[in-house]
C-alpha cells in the first residue's frame, strides 16, 4: 500500500497536470507551450484572451530572420505595457513596449526558429494581461544562424547608428495620427551560434526636445539585426526628436529625428 504521503504527492501532480492540460485547451491555438508562458510571464495577474489585441503577420515566413509582424491593442483602455513573445523559440521573449505618450501599437521584425504562434500581451492599468496572437509557418532556424553583418563583419563600421524618419500619416490611430519609424545598426547575435556570444540591442527610448521619454522599449535577443521599429502617435509630432539607448555590452545608441 503507497503512503498516505505518496497518495497526496501523486494526487497534487495528477491536478496540477490537469490544471496545465485546461490552460493549453482554453488556449485558441492549443498550444503545449502556453501554460508555462502563461505562469513564465503574467504569473498570477489575471490574463484573458482578447480579440482587440491583434497581431499580424505572414502566413509563412519566407525569411526566418526578418518576420515582419504589427501589434495592435487600440481597443483596449489604458495600456501600460505590451510584451511579444513567441512560444517554440528557443528564447520567447522578443520585446517589452511602454506607449508612455504614443498608441498602443508597433511594429517590428523578428527571428522565427520554427513553426510558432506569435502573441503579444497588453497589460492595462487594472492590472489585467490581455492576449492575442497569429500563427506563423516557417522552415526555421532564423534564431540559430548568424546574420549577413556578422558573416562579412561589416558590423563593426556601423555599430550603434540610429536614424528616424517621422511621416505626417499612419495606417492605424485614426486621421490625425502620425507614425515614427527608426532603425539600428547592430548585428543583434543571439548566442545559439556557436563561438558568437549574445549581443543584442536591450533598451531604447524616444525623448522629445525637453528631453521627455515618449515611450520606452526593452528589446531581446530574438529581434532581427539591424533592428526596424514603428511607432504611431496620437497626434502630429514636432521634429527635433532623439533615440537612445543600450546593448547588453554597454554600448550607447544616439540618433536624431528631425
């Protein structure tokens, strides 16, 4: 006869896998990997599926290293914070986004190791995470390759560049709305490749001319080389714009946006 203690060990197991198993059958793509994201990145806050979070991006990546999705949350009131994941990458966590004085919405590029959905996370100011996501195909490995700057080494002539360019229109945010989009030279490696250490771009920020940070980005190893953002604001934008930031080595990003 098992102990009483061994009864109780083994029944805890049984109802914590059978908690796992809903989780991953409430989830809409299923996915085996969703209740660990879920305990990973959202802990125990509550986290509901929203369909006002949407992601989009391609049927199948053609190009696992440059995955070009947007994320959108502009239904939801009060959005703190937006987190991309992506659940079968090897590293699943690709960015962090505050929309300190812009829309909740960007959009961005990204290495895709295999076949994955791709969700994002916004938290609103109650507290609540609210998730959408896309299912993307690939023929994989774009987080396991080195880029096309690392392989020739031009990457050390253009390291930490940054440049911007606002447009007066934006396809998401309404009439008034306006976008920014900016871009980083770095190689952004990943780690997963042999002799090449992780060395990726970690935190950016857009200030205005009084030096007021507009939003702020925390950013990983899975998003692709030479880093393309964009960003939509609720209104037209003065020029005189700056980014900063930092890679994991300590490196410094400064670029003007006029």
């Amino acid at each position: 006869m098992p102990s009483r203690r061994a009864v109780l060990t083994l029944l805890a197991a049984n109802l914590a896998c059978g908690a796992a198993h809903a989780d991953a059958l409430d989830d809409p793509f299923g996915s085996l990997q969703w209740p660990d994201l879920k305990r990973e990145f959202f802990g125990t806050a509550k986290v509901v599926f929203d369909e006002r979070v949407q992601v989009r991006g391609p049927a199948f990546a053609e190009d696992p290293m440059n995955v070009p999705i947007s994320v959108s949350a502009l239904g939801l009131p009060e959005v703190e914070t937006i987190v991309v994941f992506v659940d079968r990458n090897p590293i699943r966590k690709v960015l962090e986004y505050q929309p300190l004085a812009t829309l909740a919405s960007l959009g961005l590029r990204f290495k895709l190791e295999q076949a994955s959905p791709v969700r994002a996370a916004a938290r609103t100011k109650d507290g609540v995470w609210h998730v959408g996501g896309t299912q993307v195909d690939s023929s994989g490995g774009g987080c396991t390759v080195s880029g096309a700057t690392r392989k020739d080494g031009s990457w050390t002539q253009t390291l930490g560049q940054a440049r911007g360019k606002l447009f007066a229109s934006s396809p998401v945010g309404g009439e008034n709305a306006s976008r920014l989009r900016v871009m980083v030279m770095h190689p952004m490696d990943t780690g997963l490749v042999g002799g090449i250490p992780a060395f990726y771009v970690n935190r950016l920020a857009v200030r205005d001319e009084q030096g007021r940070e507009l939003l702020r980005l925390a950013t990983f190893e899975p998003v692709s080389e030479n880093p393309v953002f964009s960003f939509d604001f609720p209104g037209r934008v003065a020029g005189g714009l700056r980014l900063t930031g930092t890679d994991n080595n300590g490196n410094r990003i400064d670029g003007r946006i006029e």
